[in-house]
C-alpha cells in the first residue's frame, strides 16, 4: 500500500514539567480597532499600522469580547485587500482569522458574506461563516505558514459568490517553536486546521495558559472513564508541545474491546492530512497496547501506551468523506484502549510568489505613485486570479512579470527607476494618465517590446538607451512634456514604430 505516509512513534522519558508561562511571540490584531486591550492576559493591538485599505466598522451589538466588536470592512469591488506584517523569515507561523459578522452590511444582507483568504501568494480558503453566524458564534480559521521573506501577508479577496463587502475580526500571527509539526516541508506546504480536539473533555476550549501558543484544543465527545491525572505526563518531550491539561481526560476504554471514534465529525474533502493523536495512560501499572487504525488501515501497530505518554502522526495521509478511528487492544493488553487527543489539518500546497527583484521595483513603483491601484497590496502575481491590477505574470517556477498596462487609470506621480530592475517586463503601457518627471534608463529591459507612455507629461529628453534595446517594436511617446533631441539611434531603426508628436523636442517630429 503506497499511502506516501510517515510515522513516527516518540516514547517519552519521564521528565520534570517545564511549564512556560510567557504570553505566544508575534502579533494578535484586533481589525477595525482604534485601541489596544487586554484579552485572558494577551494584548491585542489595533490593525492601523499593518493596512491602509478598507474601512473600521463598530458592531452595535452589546456585550461582545473587544476583537469582536469592531471589524474592518473592505469593499466587495475591491478584489484583494492585505494585511502585511513584519516576520522573521525562516520562522514558522500560526496564523489565525477570527471572522463575526454582526449584520454590519444593513439589513438587505442578514447573512455573512463568503470570501477568501490568501496567506502570501496560497489561496488558503474560503470564509464561510454562515453556518455559525446563524447559531451565534464567531468562526476562526487557523493555520501554520513558513515566513519565506520579511514580512507576510493575510488578505481577503472578493469572488465571485461575495454578495456583500467582506470583513475580518481579528488576526493573528503567532511564532512556532521550530519542532512544532516538523515533519511537514514548510518550504512547500502550508497546514490549515481542520480540527484540534482534546477527547472526554466538556470544558471550555483549552488554550493560554495551557497551551504555551495559544492553540486551541476544542471539547470533544464524552468521557467514558475516569478522569487521570496528567501529573506523570511530560509535555516537554512531545515535539508538538501539546498542553498538558488535555491529558487530564480521554475517551477510553476498561474493557478488553475496540473502541470506534467518528473523528473529525465533519465529512473531509478529498487530500491530504497531517494527523498527530495523542496517548498517555496515568492509571498505573496496567498493560495498554493496541492497534490504531484509520477507515480500517492500520496506521499505527501495537502501540505500548504508558504514562510517559506517546504520540503517533502521519504527515501526508490521504483521506475523503468520513474518517473513522479504531483502537483495537492486542492480545498482550491487559486494559482496554484510550485516547486524549488529536489535530488533523490539510496539507496546502504553496502557490508560489513572485520574484522579490520584481516585487521590490512594484513597491517603488508604487511609492512613486499618488494614487496606487487599492488592490496592490500583498503578492503582486499570486494567486493568479487576485493578481494585482495591471500587472501579467509568467508561468512557471519562477514567477516574473511581464506585463505593466496601467492604461486610462488617472494615475498622476513618477515612473520610479525601479521598473528597470524588472527584466522580464514585454510591454509597459502607462498611457492616458498624468505621469509626470523623467523616463528612466530602461536599457536593462531585453525583452522589452512595446513601451506606451503616450497622453502624459513626462518631461525631459527620451533616453538614448532606448535606442539600444533591440526587441522593441513600439514606442509611443507623444502628447507629454519632453524636450531635446530626439535620439538619432531611434529615428532610424527599422522595425520601430516611433510617435513622438504632441513635444517640444529639436528635431522635426515624424509623421505618425
Ligand atoms: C468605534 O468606537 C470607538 C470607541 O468607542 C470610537 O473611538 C470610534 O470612533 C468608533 N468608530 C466608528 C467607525 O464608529
Ligand atoms: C456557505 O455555507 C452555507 C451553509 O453551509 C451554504 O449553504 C452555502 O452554499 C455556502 N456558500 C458558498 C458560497 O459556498
Ligand atoms: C523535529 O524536532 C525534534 C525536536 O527538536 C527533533 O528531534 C527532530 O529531529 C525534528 N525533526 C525534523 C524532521 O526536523
Ligand atoms: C472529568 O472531567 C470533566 C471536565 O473536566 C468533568 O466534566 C467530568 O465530570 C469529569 N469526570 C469524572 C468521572 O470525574
Ligand atoms: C504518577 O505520579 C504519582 C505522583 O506523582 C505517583 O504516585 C504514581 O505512582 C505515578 N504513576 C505512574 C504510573 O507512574
Ligand atoms: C511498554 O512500555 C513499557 C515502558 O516503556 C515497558 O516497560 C513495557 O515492557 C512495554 N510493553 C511492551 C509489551 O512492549
Ligand atoms: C494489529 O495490526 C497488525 C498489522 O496490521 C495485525 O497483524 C494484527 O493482527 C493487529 N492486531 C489486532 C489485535 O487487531
Ligand atoms: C493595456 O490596457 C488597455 C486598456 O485596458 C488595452 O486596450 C491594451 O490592449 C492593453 N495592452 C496590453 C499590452 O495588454
Ligand atoms: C482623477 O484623479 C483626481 C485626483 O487624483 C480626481 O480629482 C479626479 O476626479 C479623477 N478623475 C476621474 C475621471 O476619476
Ligand atoms: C483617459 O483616461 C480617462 C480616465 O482617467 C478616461 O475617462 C478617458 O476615456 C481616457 N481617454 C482615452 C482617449 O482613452
Ligand atoms: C534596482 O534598481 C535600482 C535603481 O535603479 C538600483 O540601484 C539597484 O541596483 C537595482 N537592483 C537590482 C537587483 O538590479
Ligand atoms: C507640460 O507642458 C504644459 C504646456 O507646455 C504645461 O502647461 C505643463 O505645466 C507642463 N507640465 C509639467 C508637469 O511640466
């Protein structure tokens, strides 16, 4: 069988608790707020310093925690709005979005409206929230990301089912330990939540202090046996650093029987799942071993549960529709099988990002604009269908643009020297807008071939270097404020279309 899984048992050795009481590293965001506040002894702080799009919004419904009552609310028109954060590249990510609607969008709108949610250039998913929203609660969506560069991004993007202005609640990125879930290739996959559950507890949801990055570890099912102690449990050996509290209850069995959990309750989409399930048993000297198998394959054999604890995860396991757990107890067991806990998330695969030589000119481009198209935020290439407006980028591994059309959009500002750095660029069309300032160098663009900067006021004399860049077929100049000469090495070159009328230049202007 080719499940293209990986196991791994850890037997832990009995140590003394460590138990970290410092609040999780990173930043918890409290969207649309204009204050910070102090939450269960976390700081939120407000989202002003990491977006400039959208708009903050105080829901009028009283008695609301403060994350939830204020959002920031983008308009539905508005493709991609990001959120951008500093990071520390190389460092592993928790990254959580908290969405309730409240009926912020009037009352022609009663349900929230469903979006998606882009971490850098991944489509991690779809908000859907109406499910929850109709019972009263919030929804949060949590998931572990790789900081490839200096800063990331969370943005929400309109599509085509958005039928009002989506919005977002609260965000937070919060720094992993490096052995969290290290199994996964977080160069190439991303992992998104899709439960996380402590078993046989009716608590509330686990989490700070409990759990040292503010996890969380939700309820799940009845406790069909005692409840242990977790005193003998050394949490410091688990690479996962789960919180101890969850060995406190399981779901178990005293008899000598298998025990059949539905786990998660949901119905899966078919991919791929990093599964980590948690055992430890308290009770003493009793012998508790058994087969642990998911929809009947064995996925762990004769596991020796005792009370140092142990936990068993496959990092790529396939699954689709209903899953079900089964505990089976060997013939050598003298109890029957238990178990406290479990995380299931889907492993996302990265849609890539585009070039930081490109996304470094793109930002000084834009810097050099007044008025920025407002969906220039986040990756400009990535996910494709929230590609920035104007910009077209290559296929392919390396991910480059190759067309700036940023035609009739009444942009006024400078052309920052910057778009130089962009040497896949095949067309520049900046036509119809008050562009104003010198054309830059452009000598280092090879393949440039079109360069559209007509009905503008560009001023100065057009670059000589133009001349030497071989590919281009057009370049239409005319209608801005350039003055001199125009270069003798464009006048003549065959193959050019070259419109310059509308100037003060020197020279007589060429029919066109
Ligand atoms: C939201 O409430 C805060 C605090 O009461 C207030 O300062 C802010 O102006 C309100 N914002 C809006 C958009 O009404
Ligand atoms: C959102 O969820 C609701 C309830 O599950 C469902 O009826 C609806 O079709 C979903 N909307 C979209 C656009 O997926
Ligand atoms: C994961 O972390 C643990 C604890 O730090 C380490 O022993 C193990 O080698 C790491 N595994 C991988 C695949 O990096
Ligand atoms: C076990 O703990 C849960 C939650 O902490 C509690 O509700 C339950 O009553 C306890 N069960 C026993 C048998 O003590
Ligand atoms: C668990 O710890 C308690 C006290 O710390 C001790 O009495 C008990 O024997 C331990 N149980 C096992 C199975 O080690
Ligand atoms: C189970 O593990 C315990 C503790 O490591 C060990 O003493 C015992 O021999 C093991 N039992 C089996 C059947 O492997
Ligand atoms: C446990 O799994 C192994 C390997 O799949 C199998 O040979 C064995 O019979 C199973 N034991 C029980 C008690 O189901
Ligand atoms: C640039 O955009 C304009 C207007 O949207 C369009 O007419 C033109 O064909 C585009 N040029 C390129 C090279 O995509
Ligand atoms: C163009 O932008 C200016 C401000 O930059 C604004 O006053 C004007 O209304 C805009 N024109 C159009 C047609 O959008
Ligand atoms: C120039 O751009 C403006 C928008 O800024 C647009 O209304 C107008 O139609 C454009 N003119 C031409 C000739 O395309
Ligand atoms: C990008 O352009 C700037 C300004 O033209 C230049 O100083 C810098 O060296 C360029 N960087 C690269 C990587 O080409
Ligand atoms: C461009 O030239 C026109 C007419 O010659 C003048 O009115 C305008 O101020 C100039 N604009 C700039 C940005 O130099």
């Amino acid at each position: 069988m080719s499940l293209f899984s990986f196991l791994l048992l850890l037997l832990l050795p009995f140590l003394s608790l460590s138990f970290s009481q410092t609040p999780p590293k990173g930043f918890l965001i409290d969207c649309g707020a204009t204050a910070g506040s102090e939450i269960n002894g976390l700081q939120w702080i407000p989202d002003t310093q990491f977006i400039s799009t959208g708009t903050p919004r105080n829901l009028t419904i009283p008695g609301l925690v403060p994350t939830l009552s204020t959002v920031r609310s983008f308009p539905r028109q508005g493709k991609k709005n990001c959120y951008v954060v500093q990071v520390y590249r190389g460092a592993r990510y928790m990254v959580r979005t908290t969405y309730y609607y409240g009926g912020i969008n009037g009352p022609d709108f009663p349900s929230p409206p469903v979006f998606d949610q882009i971490v850098d250039g991944t489509l991690w998913s779809v908000v859907n929230t109406t499910d929850d929203y109709a019972r009263g609660l919030s929804t949060y969506y949590e998931g572990v990301f790789l900081a490839q560069g200096k800063t990331m991004s969370l943005c929400i993007g309109s599509n085509t089912y958005t039928e009002s202005d989506p919005f977002i609640s609260a965000l937070e990125f919060v720094i992993l330990a490096d052995s969290l879930y290290n199994t996964t290739d977080f160069n190439r996959f991303g992992l998104s939540l899709v439960r996380r559950d402590s078993f046989g507890y009716s608590g509330p949801t686990i989490r700070y202090p409990d759990d040292q990055f503010d996890r969380f570890w939700e309820p799940f099912g009845q406790s069909n046996s005692a409840n242990a102690s977790s005193n003998n449990v050394s949490v410091s050996g688990f690479w996962n650093l789960p919180p101890l509290k969850m060995f406190e209850t399981q779901i178990g069995s005293d008899q000598l029987e298998s025990l059949e959990l539905r786990w998660p309750q949901a119905s899966l989409p078919k991919s791929k799942y990093y599964i980590a399930l948690y055992f430890a048993d308290s009770s003493g000297s009793s012998r508790r071993i058994f087969n642990v198998s998911l929809n009947g394959v064995t996925y762990y054999r004769e596991l020796n549960v005792t009370a140092s604890g142990v936990v068993v995860f496959a990092s790529q396991w396939p699954l689709s529709g209903p899953t079900t757990i089964t505990l089976t107890p060997a013939a050598s067991s003298s109890r029957g099988p238990l178990i406290n806990a479990g995380e299931i998330f889907e492993v996302l695969s990265l849609g890539g990002r585009t070039s930081t030589r490109d996304v470094i000119a793109l930002e000084r481009i834009k810097e050099g604009l007044q008025n920025p198209p407002l969906d220039w935020n986040g990756d400009p290439c990535m996910p494709r269908q929230y590609s920035w407006t104007g910009i077209t980028c290559s296929e392919g591994p390396r991910i480059r643009v190759v067309t700036l059309n940023l035609t009739s959009m009444n942009l006024s500002g400078s052309l920052s020297p910057y778009v130089a750095n962009m040497t896949a660029l095949t067309n520049i069309w900046l036509g119809n807008n008050t562009f104003s300032g010198q054309i830059p160098d452009l000598s280092s663009l090879k393949m440039l071939e079109t360069l559209h900067l007509e009905d503008n006021q560009f001023s100065g004399e057009i670059p000589s270097s133009l001349g030497n860049i071989s590919t281009l077929r057009e370049v239409f100049l005319q209608n801005n404020n350039l003055t001199g000469q125009v270069p003798t090495n464009l006048v003549g070159k065959t193959g050019l279309n070259l419109r310059i009328s509308g100037n003060n230049l020197v020279s007589p202007p060429l029919a066109s």
